[in-house]
C-alpha cells in the first residue's frame, strides 16, 4: 500500500513491445501530465517490491514495472459467475479449485482461454468477489489472466481479458500486439556472484534472491543470457519460477547450441543397451533431465508406452519438442511411434484439484486400467495413474532406478533366507524369489501392496511357496525376530517419511535404528542392501550405516556403494538430480 488511503502499488509487466511511459500511462487509464513515477520492481522471494524511479520515455518490452495510484474500475473483472478469461502457459488443461472450476477452451500458441464456472460457491460470495478469487489463484498458479495488472500480468492495450461466459468475444480479445518477447531475443539476466559459484562448480540452477535481475520478461520456459557480476558471461538458462527456483541452465557459454531434438537423440542413444535388452527389460529410463540436457523433464519407457513427466516449469516450453522427437526417435525400437502418457508434477496451489494425468493417445491398457511389464524376465503391473488423473505420482509401482540392485540381490540370492522391508509391490522379492531363495518376508502396511507382490509372483510364474506376505511395521518386524532364525539378506528401502499407525515413519529419525536391528539379524555372511532418498540430510547415508553398524556390534567385511541404474546418470554437483543414494554392505 502506499502512504495515502485508497492508494495502492500495482505490478506489471510490459508486453513484448516498446512502449512510450505515455502510452502506458494511458494503458493504466491514467492519461494526462499529472501523475506519480513509473518505477522498476522486482520479483524476489518474498513477492513484488517497488525499483527506481524510470527516467527514460521508452520502456523495455518485457519489463518489469510498478505505479502507485488509486484503483481503477475498468481494470476490474466482470461480476459473473461464469467467466471467459485468455491467460499464459497454464500446466494444467482443466480442473477445480476452491469455489470454481475450469477447462481450457482455446490454444493459441503460449495463450489459453479458460472457461470458469464459479456458480456452485456459496450464494453470500458475492459475483465480483469471486471473480476475484479466480484471478488470485491463477497468479498463485504462475499464469496471471492476461492484462491483470494488479497482479503482476502483462499490460495490453485494451486491457483485462476477462469477460462474462454469455456475452460475445471483442474484436481485440485475442491481443494483435506480441505478449511476450520473440524466441530470438535472448535479455540478459544479472545474477549474483553466489550463483556464478554454484554454476562455476556444476549446479545447473538459478535461485532467486536479493540481488538477482528480472527473470520475468520472458514466458516460463524461454532462455535467457545469464550475466555474472562485471558482465561475464554464465551461459543460457531457462525461465523456471517453481518454488524459489528462478532458472535452469540450458548451456554453457562456448558450448554447442544442441537442439531439442538432438539433446532427445543423445539421450536415447545412451540407452542403447537397454534397446537392445527390450525382449528381456522394457521398463527403463529414457532422459533423465538436467543430466541429459533437458532440464525438468524426465521420460520413460513403460512397456509399450512412453511416459513423459513434467518436473519444473521451465520444461512447459520443451514438452511438445520433446514428445515429438521421443516418438520418432522409439519408432524404430518399437515397431512404430508409440502412445505418449504426460504427467505434470508441479506444485499446485492449495486446495486444487488439477488435471495432471493424461495420454496423448489410446494406451493399451489391461482391464484394471494398468500395464504389464517386463524386467529382466521378470513381469510386474504397473498403474500408470489414469484411475486417479487429479494426483500426479511420480511412482507407479516398480522404480526403475533400482534396477541394477534388484540384479545384485538376485545374483546372491540361491538357497538363502531373505526379508523385504518396506517391500511395495515386492519387486526386490520377485529378484531374490527368481534367484532361488529358499525363504522370503515382504514387510509392507499396505495390504494392497503386498496384494500386488503376490499377483505379481504369479504373472512372472514364480513358484509362490517361499513367499511370505506379511503386513506389519519393519520395526516391529524385526523386534520380534520373526521364525527365529537370522537373514542371509535384507533389503532396506524406506519412503521418506509415512504414516504408521501410531509410530509414525521418518527416514531422517528412524533409519538409523532401523539399521541397528537390520544388523542383529543378519548371519554371518550375510549382507544388507539399504537405499534412501533425503536429499537435506547431514550426513551420507554412508557414514549413517557404518555407525548403526558399529552400535550393532558385528564385523562390517565390505560396504559398497549401491547407486541408481546408469540410465539414472549423474551429475556432478547436482546432488538433487539423484534419487536415492544407495549402500551394500556384508557381514564377516
């Protein structure tokens, strides 16, 4: 607010053309000599804050502004319950959010119009009130309605885009004038000497904070030059903006401007082997984002389906490339372009119900709506989500990465007693059943879970009879020592935290202990596989085992690590890009 009542500081952004301050003036329905500085603003962490008082006559396409001046009406949305509205990139085509729900109408390039119904909210909300709402969550959501001006939209002439359902478009709803700035200009973006640190010592993103420049002027998703302090150039990243995350880097300066569609055809043909495996292995990880260049997306192959997932905004300006090139690029791999499942996994404002599951074509699914698949021999159903299309999850019953551990385990698996903590849907079960274990526990408190592990022993033919389902908490599992005899192996592969009954599970507490009692149940020889995914934990889950280990009491003959399959590669420095940090370790 600013000092007088009644006056407010508004935040926009300039469309992608030059404009006289006149001429915005003008746009803010504020013609005239008479009237407070235009000024900078900047969008940090904490929200909008007002710049620099703006000196020059002509404005920058794509900049970043702030008034303070008293409201104006016609800025205002319409007071209807059914509205018309044109906005940005939207992750999400349809879906619902307290007191209204929508579905996309209309695409045009990077501009959507949204149809609103908020006629179910509540009859003592009033229309204008609810119109409101509506354009509070959308800037919540990253995608102000175009011309919204009071919530950090883009200033167009004509102004807000938003009108009631019933009423018939104006010959300027759709803007003539260029929204955003074309591909071809790349503004250069100042950031910190602490971010030319990270990216200096491979880290591939760009976090906002004080000192950085505006992010804004280009849709999510387009590059922008990245300057450090003195004017060095850092390379090209692209626009981001989820969760405090400014950018992504897409290249280094000097390096080669890879396109899309190359970036997709390294990525595949790093997984040449596993192409060549399909008969046996057709489930596996096809680009693995920032590692393989393509950074906030990753892809699978899922049987007979690719599996496109959407992990930060900057890859809403790839999805469409990437698709495109991943189909031509499998076709000869699997007798043709195959269907396409997408997934948006971003944050959602709270209280959304959005649609973030949906295939671009007709999957081959079974009668329970999943897919069957297969690993090394080995075959497992797998949800591919389409039951629960409001729920984006990043699983879907058989993790890929663990792939290469599953292989350990089965290879050391003959004739030996085995127990399966946090068993899921009992993949690694299925690996030691298959390498002809004499005995093996799934331990999950899903119920249907361990249902999926035993339907899973019986479509890979396995013989069921050493199989143990058992629906309990690990801890306890292991305090009651079940059978009494001692493992020859277990595997330790925990969420990050859930719920379990009234003890409640976190990796970053329980872990430890859990490990100690793993370590008193193992027989000599023995050996114990555990995996974790925290990425803000204090120490590596390396030193974390040696000391529970050491507490145990026992001989440790060897710990190795244990890490992702290698179509899961790494990036050094980007500790976020891995996930899960695994160790083996065996018993004297």
């Amino acid at each position: 607010m600013g000092d007088n009542p009644g006056v407010s500081w508004l935040y926009f952004r300039m469309p992608g053309v030059a404009l006289r301050q006149d001429e915005v003036w003008r746009r803010l329905g504020r013609p005239g000599a008479k009237k407070r500085p235009l000024c900078g603003a900047r969008l940090g962490p904490d929200g909008w804050t007002p710049g620099e008082i703006v000196e020059q006559a002509t404005l920058v396409a794509g900049c970043a502004l702030s008034a303070e001046l008293r409201p104006v009406r016609w800025l205002r949305p319409p007071e209807a319950t059914h509205l018309r509205l044109l906005c940005g990139p939207l992750p999400w085509p349809e879906g619902e959010a307290p007191g209204f729900r929508f579905h996309t109408v209309e695409v045009r390039g990077d501009l959507r119009e949204l149809e609103v119904d908020a006629t179910a909210s509540p009859e003592s909300e009033s229309p204008a009130w609810l119109a409101g709402r509506v354009l509070d969550w959308l800037a919540a959501a990253g995608s102000p309605a175009l011309g919204d001006v009071r919530r950090g939209g883009v200033l167009l002439r004509d102004g807000l885009r938003v009108r009631a359902a019933a009423e018939d478009a104006p010959d300027a709803w759709w803007p003539e004038e260029p929204v955003y700035l074309p591909d071809d200009a790349l503004p250069e973006v100042r950031v910190s000497a602490a971010t030319e640190r990270t990216l200096r010592g491979g880290h591939p993103w760009v976090r906002a904070d004080r000192e950085i420049g505006d992010f804004g002027c280009v849709r999510v998703g387009r590059l922008v030059t990245l300057r450090g302090p003195g004017g060095r150039d850092l390379g090209c990243a692209r626009t981001d903006g989820e969760e405090g995350l400014a950018a992504r880097l897409w290249s280094l300066p000097g390096g080669p401007e890879q396109s899309v569609a190359a970036r997709v055809e390294r990525a595949l043909a790093r997984r040449a082997a596993l192409h060549a495996e399909q008969a046996e292995t057709d489930i596996y990880r096809l680009i693995h984002g920032e590692a393989d260049g393509l950074p906030g997306l990753a892809a699978d192959r899922v049987g007979a389906v690719l599996r496109v997932i959407v992990q930060g905004r900057a890859a809403l300006a790839l999805v469409g490339e990437v698709i495109a090139a991943l189909r031509e690029g499998m076709a000869p791999i699997m007798d043709g372009p195959p269907p396409v499942l997408e997934i948006v996994n971003l944050r959602r404002p709270k209280g959304s119900r959005l649609l973030a599951v949906r295939p671009h074509q007709a999957l081959p699914l079974d009668p329970a709506g999943g897919l069957v698949v297969r690993e090394a021999g080995l075959h497992y159903w797998v949800d591919p989500g389409l039951n629960e299309p409001m729920r984006p999850r990043p699983g879907m019953g058989l993790f890929p990465d663990q792939r290469e551990n599953r292989s350990r385990v089965r290879a050391s698996a003959q004739g030996g007693r085995f127990a399966n903590l946090f068993a899921h849907t009992g993949a690694f079960s299925l690996a030691l059943l298959a390498g002809g274990a004499e005995e093996v526990w799934s331990v999950d408190l899903s119920a249907a879970y361990l249902r999926q592990a035993e339907a899973n022993i019986a479509l890979s033919g396995l013989d069921p009879s050493p199989h143990h389902a058992r629906r309990c908490d690990a801890r306890r599992f292991l305090e009651e020592g079940e059978g009494g005899a001692r493992f020859d192996g277990i595997v330790v592969d925990p969420p990050t935290a859930a719920a379990a009954g009234r003890r409640f599970w976190s990796v970053r507490r329980d872990l430890g202990p859990l490990l100690e009692s793993a370590w008193r149940q193992l027989a000599p020889g023995g050996w114990l596989l555990v995996t974790r995914n925290d990425r803000g934990a204090r120490i590596s889950l390396a030193r974390l085992a040696a000391e529970a280990v050491e507490r145990a009491g026992g001989q440790l003959e060897a710990a190795l690590e244990a890490p992702p399959s290698l179509d899961f590669p790494r990036l050094e420095g980007f500790p976020e890009g891995e996930t899960f940090e695994g160790q083996l370790l065996r018993k004297e």
